[in-house]
C-alpha cells in the first residue's frame, strides 16, 4: 500500500514481510535498537528526502564553519519512567545525555538548550527538582543552558515530563573521532562495568519492583575524553552505549566502519548486582543501557596511554580493554563465550522486556 | 552468585566436554525438552563444542511457543477491550496472533502490563477495584503454582475483577507424544529440572520404561546441562533406559508436595492445543469449576475465534525437534525477531530465537584462538 | 518454563496471610512468596520462579555434584593410557 503522505512507500521498506499488523508505532521504536534503526532509515530520511542528505548515523553532527571551526551539533528527547530513580533523575540524563553525545565527536561542550512537554497536572515541585538537577549537572559538565521552551498537554498524554536538550560544541583542531575510523587491529575499550542505568531505572517499574544498590552510572563524559585526548593519542572513535546497551554501540561500529569487532564475554566488566537481576528478569547485560560509560576504539600502540588516563579518572576507574577490531567478519560482532565457543552478538530488537517463563 | 557461578566453571566444563567425548562409541540423539535448556545451550555454545557423535534435538519446552493460536487470539481480544487491564509476562508481548499481537493491542491503546509474578497482577486488582485485571496463565509446571496462588487468593481476598485466561501445558504428555511420533529420531531425554522440583521425578517412570528411553532431570547452568547429557549418554551406551536425576540440589522424587496441593485443588486435567503440534490429549490443566468465576476465558465472551495460522510456518517441526530452526526456508529471512513468523521466534526460550540471537559464524569466519 | 534463579532468604514476615520473604539474588533483592516451601527459613537458599519459591537449594546436593565433576577425569589421569569406558558411579 502507499501512503499518500509525502511519498513514503510503506512497501518499500526494505524487509521482505511487513510486520504483522503494525502500521503503527511500537514502544520498540524506541528503544535503541532494531526497530529504532528501521524508523530512521526507512520512514525518516526518506521522507526528510534531499534537506537529509548531510545527516550522519552517528550521535552529533560535525558541522565545518569555515576557517577549520567544526561545530558538533546533537539533540537528543529524554523519556523515562519513572522520572526519579536510584542516582538521578530525568533532569541530570537531559543535560548528560546531550553533553556525551558532543563529546563522542570530541568537542567541547559549549551549551545546550532545554525544551520541556509537560503533562498538565504536573506538580511544580516535581518541575523544580528536576530543573535543578539539570542546573547542577549543566555546571558539572561546564557547559550552559542558554534558551529554552516549555509546552503543555492535556492530562493523560504525557509521562508527566519530557524533555529535549540539543547541544553545540567545538572539535578542537586535528580531532577526528568517527565511527568510520575503527580499525583492523584496534583496540576496544570500555570505561567501566555496565548495565548501572538501565537496572536502576527498571528496578522502579511497576510490576517489577525490586530493591538494589545499583545506582544510575549518568554522568558528563566530556572531562574523560578530554584526558584521554591529552595524551595525543588519536582516538579513532568513541561511543557512549546508552539505549540498546554495549551490544548496539559494538554493532553500530561494526557496520558503519565494516569491520569486525571481537571481544570476550568474560572481560566484560558487570557488577554483581547488574548479572543478578539480569538472572531473574532474563536480560542480557550487553543490552541494558549505560548513561556514563563510553566506548574508545584505539589504534593498538595507544592503548596502554589511553587506559592509564582513564584509571587515573573519576570517572574511568574500572576502564578496560574487552576486544579488538578484526579485519575477519566484517559488520559483525562476535563474543567467545566462557567455555570457548563464538556467538555473533545481535542489537536488542526494541524494548527491554523482562523475559520470565 | 552463590550456586550459579560455581555451576559455569569452564576448567569443569572441559571436563564434562571430554567425559561425554569419551563415553560417545556412536551417534547419539538426546532431546533436551525444555526451552530455558535450549537457550542456556546455544548461548553457552554447548552443541558447538560437544563432540559430533552426540545430537541436541530441541524440544518443545517453551510454553510461550505452544499456546494455541486460538488463546493467544482470545487474549488479544480481551487486552483489546477498554475495561481491562491485561497483564502478562514479558515474552507474550511478541508472540504473533493470527493478526497481531499484544505489543501492537498495547501501541493502539489497550492497557496491556509486562509484570514478573501473576502476584502483581493481583495487586493490580486490589488497588483499581474499577478495572478488570486479567493475567495470562501460560507456562508448564513451574508456573502453574504461581498462578494457582493467585487465583486461590483472589477468592480468598474477594478480588471479583481478577480473572486469568488459562493455557498450562504438561511435559509428560508431551514426551508421550514425541516418542508416539514415528519420525522421531530422540534416543534419550533431558528433563526439565525446575517442572521436576515443582511435580518430582515420578511421572517420568512409565514412560522410560514404555518407550525404553533415558530419561536425565537435568538444570539449566553449562555444568547442569552437560552432566545431564554425559549421564544419558552412559545409559544409552550401557543399554540402560532409567529415569536419573542429575540436578539433585532442586529435585526430589517426590517433588513439592505442598504446591501439587494446590494445583489440584485449583487446577484439573484437560485436552489442550499445542501450536504447530496438535492436539494432545490430557496435557493441560484447566481451572476447576468452582473457580468458575475467576476463568478469564469465561467471564469475556469475546466472540467465535478462527485462528489462522501462516502455512508457511514450520514452527511444530522445530518444537517437534523434526527440524533445527536454520532448516526452515523462512529462517532468517522473513522471519527474524524483528518480524516473526512463529511464536518460536519470539520467545526468549524458543529455539528460532535462540538460533537468531545468538547467531552462528560459517565456519571460515570462527574467532581463532590467540 | 524456567527461569528459576537462586537467591537467599534474608526476612521472612506475613502478609495477608501468605509466608513472604525478601531474597537476596547477589546484590538485588525481591519480595517472594514462600507459601510452597515451609521448610525455607531466614539463610537458606530457594530457587525463584515468577515471585514464588518452587524449592530448597540442597547445599550437600550442590558441593557433592561439584565434587563429582571434578573428580572426572582424574582417574584417567592418574591411570596408564586413559582408557575409555572408565565412567564415574552414577
């Protein structure tokens, strides 16, 4: 069928059977994964046509002024439920989020602006608290926050807050951190354990409730990248696994720049607590998602600089090497499980849903 | 974590790997029935490194894959309804209807709730005295006491706006059917070691001896799975055709006699559809009449259900372990997880997804060693 | 069917009538129904499955299954040759 609405072909999306039924949107779109890639690719950019063709797959946007001044540029919307969690809330994800997503470009964040949704009945001292959050992680990062808007809709279509936050930032000269650089040969670190975030925020949900220590890893990235950059290596790219997790950002490396990336389950760094409740919910920590970790793929002779740099960070300390770039199965990822064996690691479909019988 | 991470060594494992390597003079078939046995295999990459000689066959164990098509349509009708609130475990959202599916009844406004214990959806019920709060009861023998409490207890605390649509499925009358099979190649059984803590070990006897089949209660973590399959091993090259418990830390023979207390005062025997399999005679549990009031499937009248299910789907070849998922023409190309064909594709537990996520590299491609 | 996780007993209390408990899976906690397995107690450890415990974790069964794998092996080991057919005792 086509739909009339700026020509969108439905039936030329490129898989072979539509889904069953689903003409609609699904939580899954969401989610990071699959399903969220197909949106862009598929419904997206070929509606935004021609005013997309400069539009990169990656986090931010790297924009050349003029004169060797490069500009990233990112937006990211900030839904999550519940708005509190254990480490943060709703407010400190918003400003993180769009200061990390620059900062995997490399580039300084300058400032960000911050447009709300609100749910009519939103209590004002929700609101507050929230801003403020967002005001202290805006100084933690060193950036500002300097334009907004705020719109209201009708009780019932809202999660009571949403929140968009889009950021600029400079890329200092003779960076080039992007996706396309990784390398056969590379080395790929992670900056500590993961799966933090994600299980904070589901161990609220209801239906699930459950009692963990496990904070929220959010956190602003840019003062580790700026470390890890003083060392002069030349990063080649930097990710930070937040929807979708680990196993996404690996995968997103591996078919933007078609290499293959390998790594070792066991290497992996997972608190305790994160394979715990990943045990009786039946999720796979390489899925769940992270908002204070990063991802560096590294040229191997500047491994060992970048990682000291990083343990000696605040927010580095559990850094570690985990695999490598390989030139064999291009695109795809692979992990040795722990008795020997191989297995390509996929993206999560959609949502994280707790897998119980 | 304490009895998990002990149950993963891999120095033991190489162990288990070389036993069975060595026990093996030929071929062997051994079914491993349940779905979490099946996902803990393929994700460990157990049959890639067991010795050629010995075959996994997956089997039906993945309840989620065997609800009727008929149930699952009669549940998105209910979900679909504007004064109910639907609950079900989180590998339901996926599985295809002869439509849809409860992900696409929840995207069009229905008020559908992933929850981890049918006890949340009884909370539910306490706290919207207004809604209807309905659970899916799928699962086999491990989850009917779950649901067989909650249902008890809705009676008990007077809860008249729960109910619970009802599909559990029974192992053994599925083994009965497999071994009926004339195209089956299954030589020995991994039983499915949490069905076992719950009903024992007992049930099993009979059908060892009619079938002249190993039949090992096996766990689910690597050293679980592979002592199950060493064990089966040495009773078909012994001859022998013995129900054995290789999971003795959570099975007794006699199994929980407290909660098959209350399976059957709750539950009773009935027929039940398998999806992609048929009917099999006296493998579900129904609820009693005198819960009457609480059977989600007769409080909602929702209409005459002809479910249609795609031809093209060979799901009960797999769940029959008559074909490995990659076998099917449709494998990896229209079906995927992103859009599935079968239910075995959706489940977390179903051998088409566990052959899609934890995907195999062509040999040529294999991680070599360092 | 299966998802079944072992996690230790760390309080036990009643609620509506039923035996629950909060069980330690390692770090997270949860709040289980005990009403299938009276003879858990405060420090023993239970499989969980969908908020219910189905069974005691046998701690004896445990060690003497690990004790058992690994003494695989060993015998032909220690022998001459490493014959097949030198299974353990089941």
């Amino acid at each position: 069928m086509t739909d009339g609405v700026g020509g969108v072909q439905l039936e030329g999306w490129s898989c072979p059977l539509p889904l069953r039924g689903q003409d609609r949107i699904v939580l899954g779109h969401g989610g990071g994964g699959v399903l969220s890639d197909e949106l862009t690719r598929h419904l997206f950019l070929p509606a935004f046509g021609e005013a997309a063709r400069h539009a990169t797959p990656t986090d931010s946007h790297v924009l050349h002024l003029g004169g060797g001044t490069r500009l990233a540029f990112s937006t990211d919307s900030y839904v999550v439920r519940p708005l509190f969690f254990p480490g943060g809330n709703i407010g400190e994800l918003a400003v993180n989020g769009t200061v990390n997503d620059l900062a995997m470009s490399g580039a300084q964040p300058l400032a960000l602006s911050t447009a709300f949704l609100l749910e009519e009945g939103l209590e004002l001292a929700v609101l507050g608290r929230i801003a403020e959050a967002m005001g202290a992680a805006a100084l933690a990062a060193g950036v500002q926050l300097v334009t907004g808007d705020t719109k209201v809709v009708e009780r019932g279509h809202g999660d009571g807050v949403f929140i968009n936050t889009a950021g600029v930032g400079l890329v200092p000269e003779g960076v080039d951190i992007r996706p396309e650089r990784a390398q056969p040969g590379d080395v790929v670190v992670v900056s500590g354990p993961i799966g933090m975030h994600g299980i904070a925020v589901l161990s609220e949900r209801e239906g699930l409730q459950f009692g963990t220590e496990l904070r929220s890893d959010t956190a602003a990235l840019n003062g580790l990248v700026e470390v890890m950059l003083a060392t002069g290596a030349d990063i080649h790219a930097l990710r930070d696994p937040t929807r979708g997790g680990l196993a996404a950002t690996l995968c997103e490396i591996a078919e933007t720049a078609h290499v293959g990336i390998e790594f070792d389950d066991r290497s992996v760094p997972v608190p305790e607590a994160v394979r715990a409740a990943c045990g009786f919910l039946g999720l796979d920590a390489l899925h769940v998602a992270n908002e204070g970790k990063l991802v560096a793929i590294v040229p191997s002779h500047a491994a060992d600089d970048v990682l000291a740099a990083m343990l000696a960070h605040d927010l580095g300390k559990g850094a570690t090497v985990i695999g490598r770039v390989t030139e064999s199965h291009a695109g795809t990822v692979v992990a040795r499980t722990a008795l020997g064996a191989s297995r390509v690691v996929g993206r999560p479909l959609g949502e994280q849903l707790p897998r119980i019988c | 974590m304490k009895y998990l991470d002990e149950f993963n060594d891999p120095a033991l494992a190489g162990r288990l790997f070389d036993e069975i390597a060595a026990a093996a003079t030929r071929s062997w078939a051994i079914m491993e029935v349940c779905g979490g046995q099946t996902h803990s295999i393929i994700r460990n990459g157990i049959d890639q490194l067991l010795c050629d000689r010995v075959e996994l066959i997956h089997g039906p164990g993945c309840p989620v894959c065997v609800t009727p098509l008929e149930m699952v349509d009669r549940a998105l009708a209910i979900a679909a309804r504007p004064d109910v609130v639907f609950c079900s475990f989180g590998d339901m959202l996926r599985v295809p209807g002869s439509h849809s599916d409860l992900s696409s009844v929840k995207a069009a406004g229905g008020d559908v709730r992933v929850v981890y214990s049918p006890l949340d959806a009884l909370a539910l019920a306490a706290e919207n005295p207004a809604k209807e709060v309905v659970f899916f009861g799928v699962g086999f023998e491990t989850t009917a006491p779950a649901n067989a409490m909650a249902v008890f207890q809705a009676r008990e605390r007077g809860l008249h706006n729960f109910s619970m649509l009802v599909s559990h499925v029974l192992v053994p009358p599925a083994i009965e059917a497999i071994m009926s099979s004339p195209m089956s190649r299954v030589q020995g059984f991994l039983a499915a070691g949490h069905v076992c803590s719950v009903m024992g070990t007992w049930q099993y006897e009979p059908l060892a001896v009619r079938h002249q089949v190993p039949i090992v209660v096996t766990g689910f973590e690597p050293l679980d799975v592979l002592d199950g399959i060493r064990r089966c091993v040495l009773q078909l090259e012994a001859g022998r055709a013995q129900v054995e418990n290789a999971y003795p830390r959570a099975v007794r023979a006699e199994g929980n006699q407290v909660a098959q207390q209350m399976l059957a005062r709750v539950f009773e025997v009935c027929d039940r559809q398998w999806r992609g399999i048929g009917m099999i005679a006296a493998s579900g549990w129904r609820l009693r009449a005198e819960f009457a009031e609480f059977d989600a499937e007769q409080r909602f009248d929702v209409g005459s259900i002809a479910a249609d299910e795609p031809a093209r789907c060979r799901a009960g070849e797999v769940l029959q372990g008559l074909i490995k998922p990659d076998e099917c023409e449709c494998f990896g190309v229209e079906c995927t997880p992103r859009t599935p064909i079968g239910a075995p594709m959706v489940s977390g537990e179903g051998a088409c997804a566990a052959y899609s996520l934890y995907g195999r590299l062509r040999p040529e491609e294999a991680v070599g060693d360092d | 069917m299966c998802l079944g996780v072992p996690g230790r007993v760390v309080e036990v209390r009643h609620e509506q009538g039923a035996r629950m408990a909060t069980v330690d899976f390692g770090g997270v906690t949860k709040t289980v129904c005990l009403a299938y397995v009276p003879d858990v107690d405060v420090g023993d450890y239970t499989i969980v499955h969908a908020g219910f415990g189905i069974t005691k974790v046998d701690e004896a069964s445990a060690l003497e299954s690990l004790r058992l794998f690994a003494a695989l092996g060993d015998l032909a080991e220690g022998g001459a040759g490493g014959e097949v057919g030198m299974g353990p005792a089941t």
